[in-house]
C-alpha cells in the first residue's frame, strides 16, 4: 500500500514535510551524538482525529505562546525605552563583570569607535560544543533568533533542535534579518567553535550597504553584533554578546539609535541569551543522561 505522507506545520525551513525516501529524498537526520527522537504515532498509517486534534492543538499553543512572549517583548521594549536615561547603566552591561565589559572581543576593530557599546553575558551550564551549534543557525530562513519570535522571526517559533542544513557558516555569509530575506548581517569574522561576528555599514541615504573607509560618505550606521563562548574549568561556559554601534552625529541619529535602538537591542539580546542557555543546557543534560 503506498505510503501516505505526514503533513507538519511548515514555519521556516526547519520544518520539512515527511517524504517517501524511496523517491523524494531521505528525511533530515539528526547529529552524531543527540538521543534518538520517539518515533511519532501512525507514521505511515492513517492518522486517527484524536492524533490530528492533538497535533493542531500544539499548535494552537505554540502560537499562543509566541504572541504572549511578544506582547511582553513589545511591553519590556516600551518600558525600557522610556526608563532609558535610569536603566542605561544597568543594562548596558547586564550580566557583564567589569572585566568582559573592559575586555577586547573579536569584531572590536570593526567599529572601533562606538558611539553605543552593549556587552551582555550569561554563564551556560554546558560545554563549549553544545552552545556552538545555536549560533551557527541564528537568523530568520533559518534557526531564528530565540528572542520574541513575533517581533524579529514573523511569528515563526525559533527552532528548538539543532537543525543540520544550517551548521554551516563561512565569512561572507549573509545571515537574514528579517522573515523575507530582504535584509542580512554579514558574516564578518568566525571562530569555530569560540565566535562570530555579524558586521556591516548602511548608507543611511540610499539604503544601500556600504564601505565605512568611502570618501564622502556623511550619512550612515555602522554595526557588529560579535557572539563569543569561552569555556570554564568545570565544563560550563560564559557567554557574552556584544555590540557596538556608530552614525553620524546628529541629534535626531543619537534619539534614534541611542535613545530607541539601543533598548530595543538590549531586551532582544537578552531574551536571546536566555533562550540559547535553556536550549544548550537541556540538550546537553540529555546527551549526559
């Protein structure tokens, strides 16, 4: 009897319709090392209403969920925006010992003299190797940003597995911003394994991606977002994020970028930092167990 394919959600390329590997191709296999999955009840078989109910209704509590996270991500926005001129102290070095926020991170150079810097941290309960492979699939089309998925991913939840089709990052890479693609960070400096740096210069004027060197170039926002491990003596590891942020001076720039962006970014990063360390620690008390 011709098998019946299993139809899934589809929300970003994590989520692949089950196939007849005999002439569509094999289904995605995990990495060497991660615990089997439970095999899904009535694969290849009809399903009965009560699975189709169950599955829907998942569903309905992952959006729920979603749409939740992001009204209490556009409420944090809000609030810290307008808190700005007596939270900037605190959150510009949430979690950050005074040693990380003085030290040097790869992608430093890039924007050498920021007129906004962020430096988040967090210790992670897991090795190096299970936090290195969240980062290599961050960005919209692929992982997500494990932040308020209804504000930066289009609603679509940010992978909860490490997904194989995406670990692979080289210098160069754009990693999309935006659910359609339409806008990316580059990929300007890695690190197996230690880290990654996300860099680029927008010409404020024409929208356009540009050289931050370029003679004449009087309207612009440069940017690097540099995401680092460094492993501890008891197998855990710290995590800081980093980033820094410069523009033309003008008032209206420095509201914009100081006064908006910057909250913006501190509640997105660390929702972001939150999530990975829940997403490595739980991976790797599985593969320990």
């Amino acid at each position: 009897m011709t098998q019946r394919p299993v139809q899934l959600r589809r929300c970003g390329p994590q989520f692949r319709q089950n196939r007849d590997a005999t002439t569509l191709g094999k289904a995605v296999q995990p990495l060497a090392g991660d615990p089997p999955r439970a095999a899904r009840p009535c694969s290849g078989a009809l399903r009965t209403p009560h699975h189709r109910f169950r599955e829907v209704r998942g569903q309905d509590t992952r959006r729920l969920r979603v749409v939740a996270e992001g009204i209490a991500g556009a409420s944090a926005i809000a609030f810290t925006i307008l808190l700005s001129p007596l939270l900037r102290p605190w959150y510009r070095r949430w979690g950050a010992t005074l040693a990380e926020v003085a030290s040097r991170l790869p992608g430093d150079e890039l924007v050498p003299h920021p007129r906004s810097e962020l430096t988040l941290a967090t210790t992670i309960k897991a090795p190096a190797a299970a936090v290195w492979p969240w980062l290599l699939q961050l960005g919209c089309q692929r992982g997500g940003w494990y932040s308020y998925d209804l504000l930066d991913n289009g609603g679509c939840p940010s992978a909860d597995r490490v997904l194989p089709q995406f670990q692979r990052l080289e210098v160069g890479d754009i990693v999309a911003a935006v659910p359609s693609g339409s806008f990316g960070f580059s990929v300007a400096a890695i690190a197996a394994g230690r880290a990654l740096t996300l860099a680029g210069t927008l010409d404020t004027r024409t929208g356009q991606p540009a050289n931050p060197a370029q003679p004449g170039l009087d309207a612009h926002f440069s940017g690097d977002q540099t995401f680092a491990i460094e492993p501890l003596e008891n197998g855990h590891s710290r995590f800081p994020f980093r980033m820094r942020t410069d523009w033309n001076h003008s008032t209206l720039n420095t509201l914009i970028y100081r006064g908006i962006l910057e909250p913006v970014s501190f509640v997105m990063g660390r929702k972001m930092l939150i999530n990975i360390k829940r997403r490595a620690e739980y991976r790797a008390s599985r593969r320990a167990a």
